[in-house]
C-alpha cells in the first residue's frame, strides 16, 4: 500500500466530448500515483457521459462518475462541490474537461505542500494555450502572464487578493491549484449563485483574504483556449458588465467578513468604478500602453534624424 497523501482530482463537464479524453489521459499520466479522480457530469447530452461512466467501469479503484439528480445542470459550483462532497483525499485539486496537466504537477506540488504546512494551497504558471489546434499560426499565440510576486515563496494576505481585485497578474486558477481539503471545512465551498464566470475567483477570495500560499514559478497547467471557454465567453459578453455580480458579491462577503484593510476596500472601490464608467475605464487602462507606444515611436523618429 502506497504511503503517499491522496489527491482527489475533480473534472467537471458538460457536453466535453471534444477534449475530455484527453483530460483525463494528463490524469493517468502523473508521475504522482495515489490519486483517485471524480468525474462530475453537469447534465451533459453529449458522447462525454457515455466516456466518463466508460472510465469508471474499466477504472473502479480509480475513477468514479458523478451526477446531480435527475442529470440536471446546476453549473459549475454545484458541479464541484458535489465533487468535493464525494472526496478521500488529503489534498483536492481540480482539472476542467478541456484543460491538461504536466506530468509532474501533482508530485512537485504535493511535495510542495508537505515542506509549507501552513500553506492553504499552491499555484504556478498557467500555459494559456493555443497551440493545441497544431496550427502554425496559434502556436506563436502560446503565452504566461507575470504572477506579480516574487515566486517560490510563501505570500501571506492579502497581497494575492489585491491583485486578483485588480486583475492585472496571474492569480490562482482551478487547473493549477492543489488544496488542503481542509480548507473547505475552513472557509465552506463553492457559491452555487455562480454558475460559469467568477466562480472560481469567488472560492478563490475566501482563501486568499484567510490564509497564506505558495506561488511557484514552475509551470503545471495548460489553460485550452477555444469559443466554448469561459474566458471566450466573458470577453464575447464583455468584460465589466460580467464582473458586476462578483464584485456586489466581494462587498458583501467582506462586509459580512468585518474587514477592515483600507487597501481591499481602496481597490474593490475602483472596480466597481470602472465596472459602472466602462468605455471611460477601458480607455484608462489603455493610456499607459498607448503613452509607451507614442514615446516608442518618438525614440525612433529621433534616432532616425
């Protein structure tokens, strides 16, 4: 019998057909061996129901399937906390069925966790990953964005919260992420009011204003970039209009938190600013790019004489 910490690996899906295969393939294919994975069908009506129960049956020790009753969809939140009401593991971790992990994700990161014990979480870099469609042209789309803090070390709050508030570095992502299972007895699950956006950046909230976490600079996920993301999702809505509900949400949680950093309350005040003025907050935020570029252009004419 293996010594190892258990990890149980959550992947939620609704009509994944396309890529949960291969989701469920960079599962099998850790490095780290005691991991049991919850497939949680949000009410697909798509082939990935008959391919999560496939998996279940030929893995039993491994793998099992999950649905709400009735096979309802009751969305993203619903999908993972009852995935997580199902969990053994030590450790929880989640994989959406359309993202893929490294080999080494949960080994680096379990071994992460056991050096830092009062760690709530880790997280690394997330591949925002194109390339997946083999065309030479997305390829060069593959990026990371800066984590805004000097990685490899333990960040206490609320230094992570400000910039998830702010938006403008790399913060926790679900398929990054590895989670003392813990911390949900701490800090409760996920919102269910949140179906699709913002659900994991309101988990996300409770942990960072709470606790410390580690932020490594490895990279372990890669984030598939396609029309059905949320990502794509929120931008074909827009931006500020989708963030309105999570930040009366963030007010009331930290209200209901009795919060009193003047830097929290600083920072929420400007989104919920810009989330009301969006087309004058879009054109700020573009102006220190915008002021770069014209003294780029003005380096070069006076080079050029």
């Amino acid at each position: 019998m293996s010594s190892e910490a258990l990890v149980s690996c959550i992947t939620i899906f609704l009509n994944g057909e396309a890529f949960i295969k291969e989701t469920i393939a960079s599962i099998f294919a850790q490095t780290y061996g005691a991991w049991e994975l919850l497939l949680v069908d949000d009410g697909s009506t798509d082939r990935s129901t008959e391919i999560a129960k496939h998996y279940a049956q030929k893995y039993p020790d491994k793998v099992r399937y999950l649905e709400h009753q009735d096979h309802q969809n009751l969305g993203m939140s619903a999908s993972r906390n009852l995935g997580i009401s199902y969990t053994k593991g030590e450790y929880i971790a989640f994989l959406d069925a359309d993202d893929i992990w490294v080999p080494t994700k949960l080994a680096d990161q379990v071994s992460i966790l056991t050096q830092h014990p009062s760690a709530a979480m880790v997280y690394g870099r997330t591949q925002i990953w194109y390339s997946w469609t083999g065309k030479l042209e997305d390829q060069q789309l593959d990026h990371f964005y800066d984590l805004g803090v000097t990685p490899n070390t333990l960040i206490e709050p609320p230094r992570l919260l400000l910039q998830l508030l702010q938006n403008k570095y790399q913060t926790p992502t679900t398929c990054n992420a590895l989670i003392r299972s813990q911390v949900f007895e701490t800090i409760g699950y996920f919102e269910e009011g949140f179906r699709t956006l913002y659900e994991d950046q309101v988990f996300f909230t409770k942990v960072l204003l709470n606790a410390p976490v580690f932020v490594s600079d490895t990279y372990w996920a890669k984030y598939r970039q396609h029309p059905q993301s949320c990502s794509a999702q929120e931008e074909a809505f827009g931006y500020y209009n989708q963030r309105k509900p999570f930040l009366h949400w963030l007010e009331t949680y930290f209200r209901h938190q009795k919060v009193q950093d003047a830097r929290i309350w600083q920072a929420l005040r400007w989104e919920q600013w810009q989330s009301e003025h969006p087309s004058l907050a879009y054109w700020l935020n573009r102006l220190p790019f915008s002021l770069q570029q014209l003294a780029s252009k003005i380096v070069i004419w006076t080079t050029e004489r």
